[in-house]
C-alpha cells in the first residue's frame, strides 16, 4: 500500500508539474530582438547617439509587431562598437551568436559597417545601415541593406554645388584616410568635378584622431583653390575650418553627411559658419505625415529646442522598415525577414520614400544644409 501511495504521489506530482510548465510556457511572451551596433564610445560616439534617438524613439512608438495573428514585444538589444572596426565585428557577432537577435541596424560610419558585413552575410541575419554611405557596405551581400542615399550620389550632388553653385573652377581635397566613408567621397567628388572641366589643386591626408593640421593646410593655401572638400569626422573637420581661418584661408568649405552633428558647431564655432554639406533630412520640410509624427514625438522625447540630426530622422526610419519587413515575412525565419526587406517599395518614411534597389541601397533626395548664426539651416533638395 506505502508503494502505491507513493507511487500515486510521485506520478501526481509530475502531472502538476507537466501542467505547470506547459501552462507556464503557453503564457510566455513572445519577444523578437532587434539588435543595433553603434559607436557610444571613442571618437564617433556623438554620430552613434543621435541615431540611436532615432531608433529608440520609433522603438517607444512602435513597441510591438503582429507575426502569424500573434503580438510580439520588440526587444532592443544595443552594443558599443567603441569606434572600432574590430570591435564592431565583434560587437556584430555578439549580437548573433549570444543574443539571437534577428534583425540588426547600425552603424554610425561606413568603416564599422563594412567589418560587419561579412558576418551578417554568413549568418544570414538581416542588418540595416541608417548612414553608412560608402558604396561598399551593401556590395555583394545579399543581407545588408540601408535607409540612407550613397556616396556615388552624394559625392556627384557636392560637386556639382561647387560647380554650379559655387562657380568654382578649382577646389582642394583633404581626406580622412582612416575612414573609408571620407576616402570613398572624395573620390566620388573628384570624379564629377573632373568631369564638369574642373581642377583638383591639391589632396592632402590625415589620420582619425589628429590635432594639428598646419601642414596640410599650408599646401592648400599655396595652391589657392576656389574650395576645399573635406568630408570627415565632425571633430577633426571642425578643426581644420578653424585652423584654415586662423592660416587666413577664406574659400569655401564643403563637406558630407558627418558634418550634422552639433559637435561640428560647438568645436568649429564661427569659423564654421558658410559651410555646406549634404544630408538626409530637414525637419522644417516635415509638414504632414510620417515625417510630421516624428519630429512632433521627437521634440516631446528629447526636448522642445533640441535640433534634430538628420541621422536621427534615419535611425527612426530604419527601425520601422525593419518591423514592416517582419510584419510581411510574417515569420522569425531571418532568411524570410530579409526577403521581405528586399520586397520594400514606396515605403513612408520621415525622410521620404524608401524603395531598395538590387544592391538593397535606398534611392533618395539629398538637403543641401549650411550653418548659419550657430545652426543648422536648409538650403534645397536635390533628387537622385
């Protein structure tokens, strides 16, 4: 009889505990990660925060997606890269193998998205650059994609402003030969100036991270050039305007994308003012829609006279393509999701109409912005 009873008791036990979990796991949320690799630390850090406002802010709008008739939580899962190429790689692969994540976005620099790409690639995991412009971040990978205009274009878009815009016949270059963003469009620039019957005087290099530019900018003065395109960091890029004034250097200064970051402002002061640059976005021309919504919510957020960065308006883009592909995959699968993010056509975004090509680039307008009276101001759209 003891046998028995204990028998019974054992086996009853078992049952609530089968019970138990079953009910327990039945009750489960359901999550799906989004990871995002961006610089928080090191010299990009600045360039990697304003995008991540963007992505947290869509994130807080849009915590849920629908997979399968079920509501599934979205989970960010976030990583420092430490401006690192190296590190970014491993930040990538922290992302995949510890924290399963099944879409990821980032990052801040082309250079950190490139060491990336071949991981994303052989794990078959979706990633979404937001403002990596160098044409190499998407080419031959089938799993990278970005919600930003490319350098061919941008390159092509700032020479032309020299040309046309700024009658300039000759123009000087000075590169950040540390980062492949500032090499890949200076190129581009060379290439279409060239070709519009320009003269490149000088080209000048420097390193991430450098302090004294005299020399170089000793060359250009010689050469006298109309003006000077300088796409880089928007430290260094901010040190170069000041010293260049200081050298009694006048001409214009034109640079990318980078240089829409407060900190250009705050380092460069009023030896940046006049300085014209390309990007993504303009929140004066955000009248209605989705990209009304963004800088209404953008301001409640993050205060009502906070400027918004143009990579802002790009992180909160990315994120939200990246739940419309999970919504139409309707599946964890990420080979799936990533089918659907090269489906995407005419998708509303804050910064416009987003659509992949076959290289998984977004075809897009560029602003033309300069600084004036300490802040940033809209000069015009160029299409593609």
């Amino acid at each position: 009889m003891k046998k028995i009873v204990c028998f019974a008791f054992i086996t009853l036990t078992a049952i609530c505990m089968f019970l138990g979990c079953a009910k327990k796991e039945a009750s489960a949320e359901k999550v799906i990660k989004i990871g995002v690799f961006e610089p928080l630390t090191g010299a990009n850090a600045a360039g990697g925060a304003l995008e991540i406002e963007g992505v947290r802010l869509a994130h807080s709008l849009f915590p849920t997606v629908t997979i399968n008739g079920e509501e599934y939580k979205v989970d960010l899962v976030i990583a420092d890269n430490k401006s690192d190429k190296v590190e970014a790689a491993n930040a990538v692969q922290r992302l995949i193998d510890s924290d399963k994540v099944h879409f990821i976005l980032g990052s801040w620099g082309s250079g950190f998205s490139i060491a990336a790409g071949e991981i994303v690639r052989q794990a078959e995991v979706p990633a979404m650059g937001l403002s990596c412009t160098n044409p190499l971040v998407t080419a031959g990978n089938d799993y990278y994609f970005r919600t930003c205009f490319i350098d061919p274009f941008q390159g092509t878009v700032m020479a032309n402003y020299a040309s046309r815009e700024a009658g300039a016949k000759t123009a000087a270059i000075v590169r950040e030969v540390s980062n492949d963003y500032s090499v890949g469009l200076a190129k581009f620039f060379v290439d279409r100036f060239t070709e519009l019957g320009g003269s490149i005087v000088a080209e000048v290099d420097y390193n991430t991270g450098d302090q004294d530019f005299s020399a170089q900018l000793t060359t250009i003065k010689d050469m006298n050039p109309d003006v000077i395109f300088a796409p880089g960091n928007y430290t260094e890029s901010a040190l170069i305007a000041k010293q260049a004034r200081e050298l009694g250097i006048t001409v214009p200064f034109l640079g990318g994308d980078t240089w829409e970051t407060p900190e250009l402002i705050t380092v460069g002061r009023e030896n940046v003012e006049g300085v014209v640059f390309s990007s993504f976005f303009d929140e004066t021309a955000a009248t209605d829609g989705i990209a009304k919504l963004f800088v209404d919510e953008y301001h409640k957020m993050y205060g009502a006279d906070k400027e918004i960065a143009a990579v802002s308006a790009l992180g909160f883009d990315g994120y939200r393509v990246a739940l419309d592909a999970i919504a139409r995959a309707n599946s964890t699968d990420t080979k799936v999701i990533r089918d659907a993010v090269a489906a995407t056509k005419d998708f509303d975004g804050a910064t416009g109409k987003i659509t992949f090509d076959a290289n998984g680039d977004a075809t897009k307008d560029a602003y033309i912005k300069t600084v004036e009276n300490g802040k940033f101001k809209f000069l015009t759209i160029v299409e593609p």
